[in-house]
C-alpha cells in the first residue's frame, strides 16, 4: 500500500449562533478523516477563546491518507466545530 500526507489548514469560521450568552465561546474544531478502517484519524485545533462567533485558528493538521482508498473515493474528510463550556446547544453546531 502506497500512503500520502494530506495537509489541511483551518483558518476561521464566521457569524456562528452564539451557544453561550453570558462570555465569549471559545470554539475549537475537529477534523476528522474517515473510510480506510485501518487508518481512522482525528486531530483538534487550538480553542479559540477570544474571536467569539468569528473564531480563527489558522491552525496546520496533516494526515496520512491510503492512496488506495482516495482512488476508491472512500475517504471522508468530517469538520465539527465544537464549543468549550457552552450549554446551550450541545456545544456543537
């Protein structure tokens, strides 16, 4: 099997509804890169507790990714943003 590195870069998000009313969210986020069963991978992002609901990160990840499987087009590339200490929600939109 012959294996690549995917690099990604999250930059930012924008007018995200605001899930914590009494201070600022701190929103962080995670990728994850799914669909070659030996290789599922996950990374997270810095929480970013000043930007509110326009969070920045410019924050780099890199994965390794199963040419194989890219071929196959069987590889999910998932982004969640999550909130720390929201209630509101769920702390995820």
């Amino acid at each position: 099997m012959e294996y690549r590195t995917l690099e990604v870069n999250v930059l930012s998000a924008t007018d995200l509804k605001d899930l914590n009313h009494f201070s600022k969210m701190g929103v962080y986020v995670v990728v994850s890169l799914s669909g070659d069963s030996q290789h599922e991978q996950k990374a997270k992002t810095n929480v970013d507790q000043h930007g509110g609901t326009s969070p920045s990160w410019n924050f780099p990840m890199k994965f390794t990714i199963n040419e194989s499987a890219v071929r196959q087009n069987r590889l999910i590339l998932e982004f969640k943003l999550r909130c720390e200490q929201c209630s509101l929600g769920g702390g995820h939109w």
